[in-house]
C-alpha cells in the first residue's frame, strides 16, 4: 500500500495517456477560430509569484543563446505564411527553425529565439522559443507518444513540486493543422541565472505533438507564451512580470530577454520612443498603430486607413513584416525605384518578390533607410537597422524583408533587429530603443 501512494502521480500519468493514445484527435485547422486549449487548468495552482529577474541570453557561444538558422526557401514561404494567414483567422502558428550555438554562423541570417528555464527541484532544464504571439507554455513531457525527440530530456512531471494532480486535458492547435495534446502541467518555474520563481506555473505537458509541416518544432523542448491573457506568463507572475522587454541584435551578437525591474532598468540605458498599445480582434496579441511609411525620407501616398483599420501586430513568433497588399505595392515599388541601379531579380523567391543579385558588386547593396511611423496621436518615427530591411537570402541574393497579406500588418521579428523592444502592459505601452549601454 506505502508503495502505490509513493506512487500514485506516475500511475495518474500512465492511465491519463493511455487515454489521450485511445481517444480520436480531430484534424485542426480551418475548423477552429484560434489556437486554445480546450481544457482550462482548475484553480488547484495558485500563482504565488511573482518572478522578477532576467534570462540573459547573452552570446551566441553561451549555452543559454539559441538563434534560427537560416530555413529554405521553401521552409520559410510555407512556415511564415502559414502563420500570417493562421494569425488573420485569429489562428497562432510559428516560425519554427532554431539552432543550437555550436552551430552558430555569423553570416546566417535569423528569426527567433530561445530562452532557458528550469523547472522543479531538483531543477529540469529546457530551452523554449519565446512568443510574444500567444500565451499557451508547453514543454514535451516524459511518457511522451508522438512527436517526443527533443535537443533536451523530456520534462518528468512526477518530480513536480506542485500538490496538484494533472489530469485536465491541455490541447492547443496552429493554424497549419499542427497541435499539441497533452495534460495541463504544474511546477516551479525557474527563469534566469538567479533563479527568479513562479511557484505553481501552469503549463502544457505534451505528450502528442503533431507537427504538419514536418520539422517537430525545431526539436524544441516547447514554447514560452508572452502573449496576454489568462494562463499566460505575464499573467501568472504577477504585477512584477508586467513589464518584459527582450533585444534583437543586428548580426547575431548578444541578446536580452528581461522582466520587471531589470527591464526597466535595460531600457533606461536607452534612447527609447514609445507608442501606445491598441486594442485588437485578437485579446492575446499586442497591437500597435502602424500609421503610416516612408522610403528615403518619402513617405507613401497611402490612406493611414489602409494600415489602421485592420491593426498592426507586433510578433516576436514571425519572421518577416507583412503589409496590406495596397500598402506593400507601394512600398516595394518605392524601394525598387530607389534601387533601379541593382540587378532585380525574378521569381527568386515565392514569398519576398523583391530580390537583388550581389554577384560582382564592389561594395555591400544599399537598400533605402526604411522609417515606419507608429502612433495617431504624437507620432513616433523609428528607422528600421540595415539588418531589419534585408533577409540574407543566399551569400549572393539579399531580398527585401516584407511581404504582402490579406489581412492585418505584422511587424515581425527581422525588424525589430538593432532595437530593445519593451512591452509595459501597465503603461499600455511598446518602446522601441536604441544605442544601449
């Protein structure tokens, strides 16, 4: 008898999975608004925050730094367009290639990153990709069933330190019919050298990940959701956690992810403009007013309505920025007039249309100083980096980093490069800074 109460936490895990094996998984996609999970967590975890300190991804060679590597292609159409339509249907899906530091290549180009936390005690270690875009955490669980290989161990939830039993069902789908079926998980979380805490986070325990796009989610051990609402994040660290803000370097040097007073205290190093947060279609997105563009001190002939009526994300889990399609063709058309000395390329690339040749040319490509205006009322004027204009196709096809949607504008993650982005959601607030110390 001793023997099962020690125990009864693995003998739940395996009865739970043998459920989630038996039980029909419906194929997702166009049948569901947004991602969710179809099961809350009841309020058997508490937040007992909150958890203040930083994860210092700090170089490229630290074994806390992950970057993407550069994708195909065809990886990077199919990926980030799936996420942009799935985003325009209120859908979550993500920009899924990551790399190891050993593999780091200062001349690859780049779209996310990876954070390490811990959870438990004795403490599990996991590097999981940070997305502002949605507010689900999960992480592959041992008893895993499919979709399990991972670049760490799997996370084992009988050493939990939480009292809760996990037996509600955790399910979140993508946009591109991938999904993760699981349980909700409970435990401590750690994030940070220091060993700052959430006691009891609620998160995902996946046992069946279904990747459509074939990749398994990079082996990524999971997802760090940043995204608002209810068992986010934010939302579980309490009042400290309401205040983050991470930087995206130029060329893959260093990189910060920071929470509550080191964020601030990052951002005061900085010289920083601020725009306010708007309110979106989407309550896990963080919306901003893109109002308008200008290419070479020139802005566009555009209506700010073509921008403002759909809102405008902002989106560490895209890679490239999209634009109404009135709004890109006049942009690109602008950029291409600017460049007309360049070799323009045809039908380089399915998803960028405006691509250049580097062959023979003495000195690196020019492109025009790119400003976006965000703000209707006291309007701010950010210029974009070299490094947030220019998705490094090839060593000799640089392509213009944007492309058109159907739907809302999304600042993705290659321009936010050179900037330290802050989100204060007390302040209802995003700062772009720059020139930190």
């Amino acid at each position: 008898m001793a023997w099962m109460y020690k125990h009864i936490p693995t003998i739940c895990f395996f009865l739970v999975m043998c459920y989630l094996t038996i039980k029909t998984v419906p194929i997702l996609g166009e049948k569901t608004p947004h991602s969710q999970s179809q099961v809350e967590p009841k309020p058997i975890c508490q937040s007992s925050g909150p958890i203040i300190g930083s994860r210092r991804v700090s170089n490229p060679c630290s074994p806390n730094a992950n970057w993407t590597k550069t994708p195909s292609s065809g990886e990077l159409v199919n990926e980030n367009e799936a996420r942009v339509r799935s985003i325009n249907k209120k859908q979550n899906r993500h920009d899924r290639y990551t790399r190891s530091d050993t593999e780091y290549d200062p001349d690859a180009d780049f779209g996310l990153f990876t954070v390490k936390i811990s959870l438990g005690l004795p403490q599990q270690y996991f590097s999981l990709i940070v997305d502002t875009g949605s507010r689900w955490t999960w992480v592959r669980c041992r008893f895993c069933r499919v979709g399990c290989d991972s670049d760490d161990p799997l996370y084992d939830p009988t050493k939990s330190l939480c009292k809760a039993r996990l037996l509600n069902h955790f399910y979140v789908n993508y946009g591109d019919k991938s999904y993760i079926n699981g349980i909700w998980g409970c435990d401590t979380l750690n994030i940070g050298d220091d060993l700052s805490s959430i006691m009891n986070f609620q998160f995902g325990c996946a046992l069946n990940i279904f990747d459509d796009s074939g990749d398994n989610f990079a082996n990524a051990s999971g997802y760090l959701g940043l995204g608002k609402g209810h068992s986010s994040l934010v939302s579980q660290g309490g009042a400290s956690m309401q205040v983050f803000s991470y930087f995206v370097p130029g060329n893959g040097g260093g990189a910060d992810l920071q929470f509550g007073d080191k964020a601030r205290e990052k951002s005061n190093t900085c010289t920083n403009q601020f725009t306010p947060m708007v309110r979106g279609s989407d309550p896990e997105k963080y919306y901003i007013d893109l109002v308008g563009i200008s290419v070479d001190g020139n802005e566009l002939n555009v209506p700010s309505t073509e921008l403002m009526s759909r809102g405008t994300i902002i989106d560490s889990g895209t890679t490239i920025t999209r634009l109404p399609e009135v709004v890109y063709s006049a942009f690109r058309d602008a950029v291409r007039e600017s460049m007309s000395s360049y070799t323009l390329l045809d039908g380089i690339d399915e998803l960028m249309d405006t691509c250049y040749s580097l062959e023979g040319l003495m000195e690196p490509i020019a492109f025009p100083e790119i400003k976006f205006h965000f703000g209707e009322v006291d309007t701010i004027d950010v210029i974009l980096t070299k490094e947030g204009t220019i998705w490094r196709k090839t060593d000799t096809v640089n392509c213009l980093a944007f492309a058109a949607a159907e739907g809302c504008s999304i600042i993705g993650m290659v321009q936010q490069r050179g900037f330290n982005v802050l989100y204060d959601l007390e302040g209802e607030t995003i700062g772009f800074g720059t020139n930190c110390t």
